[in-house]
C-alpha cells in the first residue's frame, strides 16, 4: 500500500477541517436504525476537536439526482452525530456551499463541530466538477477523507477537493487501508479467500483478482452450484447460472494452472424451497433431488472447508456460504465463520471481511466482532477485492 499522509501529520489547532464522512446510514421513522458508520467516525472528529480544530462534517445521504430533496436532508443526523461524540452540540449548515453553509462556519470556536447539508443536492458533487469542488475547499484549511465506503466514487468531495488542500487519511479510513493492505497487498501467508453469494456473474473480476494472490479459494453460496454445474453435476432447482458454466470452467482451469486449490462443496442442506427448513436433508454433491434447492453447505462441506484454512494466516471473507437469512440454511456460515473467529482469537490469523451480506452474517453469526477487521464500505470493498484503485485513495496518496 503507498504511503499516505494521517491525523498525525496535520496541525489542526485553530483551522477549519473539512471532513468527508459516510453518513448514509438506515433510517426509520426520520431516525437513525443502525448508527454503526456515525460511531466508526467519532474518533477522527473527536481527536481534531480535542486538537482544537473546527471540524466541519461533509457527507450525501441517498440518492437525491442532483436537487434537494427535504426527505433526503442531513438534519435528523446532527442529533444523532452528537450522541456519537458524547452529548456534543452539532451546528448545522442549511447547504454544503454558499452563504448558508460559510455562515455556520463562522460560527465555530476551536473544538466545535458543524454537520453541512447532503452534497448530493448539487449534481455537481457527483459530476466532479472542479468548480463545485473549489466551493467545498473554500471553506476549509485542511481536507480529511474518512469515508473509504465512498472511495470508489471519483466525486467532488472524494477526489477533486484532496487535490486544492493538505490532505490525510482519517482514523476510520487509516485503519481500512492499513487492514486491507495487510490482508493482499502484503499477506502472511499462507492466504486464503472465501467467497460466497449468489452470482458467478457479479464476482468474475474479483475472482479474477483473487486467483492470482491466495493460495486456497474458498466458493459458497449460490455461486458454487454454477461451478458445480460446470463440472457436470446436477443441481436439481438451485440457483445457478447455467450460461457461465463456460466461465466457471475456465477459472477452474486457471486455478489448476496456477496451482491454487479451490474448495467446492462435497455435500449440501437442500429443500424444496426456503421456507421449507423443516423439510431439509443433506445429501451429497451429485445426488441433489431434481425437485430441491441447494441452500447450504453439508456437515462434510463445513469439515472440508475448516480443514483447508488451517494453517492459513490471511483469510479475506466476501459473501455467505448459504442461504443464512433462513436457518436452519445458517448453519454452514455459522459454523466457518465461528471457526475463523476462533483461529483470530487465538493470535494465528489475520481476519478481514467485507460486505452488506457479509457484515449481516458475521453479525448473525455473532462473531463479526471477533474478525481482525469487518468493512462496512459495501462496494468500495469490492472494488478493493477485485484490483481496481479507487480515486477517493488514490487522491489521498499525492
């Protein structure tokens, strides 16, 4: 990973730092429903503040196409920002840019902190558009990127904006970056992925990717019957995209070429639909009823699978290995990932997942807190998996 600049490289006492953070969290009934993102950022606003900073929060919230949208307003997240900083009061700027937002600005002593309206509501935010984004440096002395979730995004706020200030890396965003490069970029190995979800499609780059880096891949999921298929065994019902068999046999192929072992099932929970768990059976792989749906990994598929990441020190984790939103289909996710929490736990293993699925089933699972590090940047970590830079980085390194 090339070198970036960090929190402990700026002197931020008394200057106006810019903060671009991911507050595009889930809301109910206009409040927060998982203020997991808005916990991870209070330890970068809280140190530039204990700095004497004035800290002025930047983020976009949905999908407003370019015009402000009431329902889409920052607002609602002040409060919520300052029960994450510990009982702060959090100004609030009506707009991101202009007089509404240099007004609350104004207003800071060293130590406050501002949150700025959704970016989203001037279309120039996601065209980069360099004008929009001298608008957003104005109004800072410092730039800090703290939302590597909004890294792969070449958006004003992300990848113009680090090219007119002095620029870091938040806290949030260090240890990211720190996790990740740890985790490919320069693995203790041997190093091993296990990748999982529903489509062959929707991973071939970051197959393609990972084949060339570990050393044992791991295929659950919905994406293994397509495998399956490709080597001619029938998957009754299963989800299964019978148009990249050819695909799948190529990766195969590679893999074998490249001397990389690749884990299949040897065995799978089916039935006939998912809210049939009480009808489920195991059977092994090549004796799959035509009438039934593969939705988990079999007993002997959870040993093999345990089996081939010892003695591994990396494992990078993307996707769930069965249907686990409807147990007893859980039981494969659970049991693998349980194990990989417990080899972390134990000092030998270097632990990184990430992913909406993903994140969902550690934490079904109970042990995303037992993970050397749990990504909840979504696509920006797929972007990562599959070898692509991202801008919102990539402007932080120069």
């Amino acid at each position: 990973m090339p070198r970036f600049a960090t929190l402990d490289s700026l002197s931020p006492a008394g200057k106006r730092v810019l903060v671009r953070a991911d507050l595009n969290v889930p809301m109910k009934d206009g409040k927060v429903a998982d203020a997991t993102r808005i916990e991870r950022l209070a330890p970068t606003i809280q140190e530039l503040a204990r700095a004497g900073a004035k800290v002025v929060v930047l983020s976009h919230f949905g999908r407003p196409q370019g015009k402000p949208d009431p329902t889409m307003s920052l607002a609602p997240l002040a409060l919520a920002l300052g029960r994450a900083l510990g009982g702060m009061n959090v100004a609030f700027g009506a707009d991101c840019v202009g007089k509404a937002a240099e007004t609350t600005i104004a207003g800071l002593k060293a130590g406050e902190v501002a949150l700025l309206e959704n970016l989203r509501f001037h279309k120039a935010e996601e065209d980069n558009d360099p004008a929009f984004a001298r608008q957003l440096a104005a109004l800072g002395d410092i730039y800090v990127n703290d939302a590597f979730s909004c890294a792969h995004r070449a958006h004003a706020s992300t990848e113009s904006i680090a090219r007119l200030l002095p620029h870091a890396a938040g806290r949030l965003m260090q240890a990211e970056l720190e996790a990740l490069g740890r985790a490919l970029e320069a693995p203790t190995r041997p190093l091993a992925a296990v990748i999982g979800g529903a489509k062959v499609s929707t991973k071939l780059d970051v197959l393609g990717n990972l084949l060339g880096r570990v050393d044992v891949l791991v295929i659950g999921g919905g994406m293994a019957n397509t495998f399956l298929h490709a080597r001619g065994i029938d998957v009754g019902r299963s989800l299964c995209e019978r148009d990249m068999a050819d695909t799948a046999r190529r990766i195969l192929a590679d893999a074998a070429a490249a001397k990389r072992r690749i884990v299949l099932p040897i065995d799978a929970v089916v039935a006939p639909a998912l809210t049939a768990g009480d009808r489920a059976r195991t059977v092994p792989i090549g004796r799959v009823p035509p009438d039934m749906m593969i939705l988990d990994i079999g007993r002997q598929s959870i040993e093999d699978v345990v089996n081939s990441l010892d003695g591994c020190r990396t494992v990078v984790w993307n996707g769930p290995l069965g249907a686990f939103e409807y147990p007893p289909f859980d039981a494969g996710t659970n049991a693998v990932a349980k194990a990989v929490a417990g080899r972390t736990r134990g000092g030998g293993l270097l632990s990184v997942a990430g992913g909406g699925d993903t994140v969902a089933a550690l934490a079904h699972a109970k042990v995303e807190g037992a993970f050397s590090y749990v990504s909840t940047a979504g696509g920006a970590f797929l972007e990562w998996l599959e070898g692509k830079e991202l801008p919102g980085v990539a402007a932080l390194m120069g």
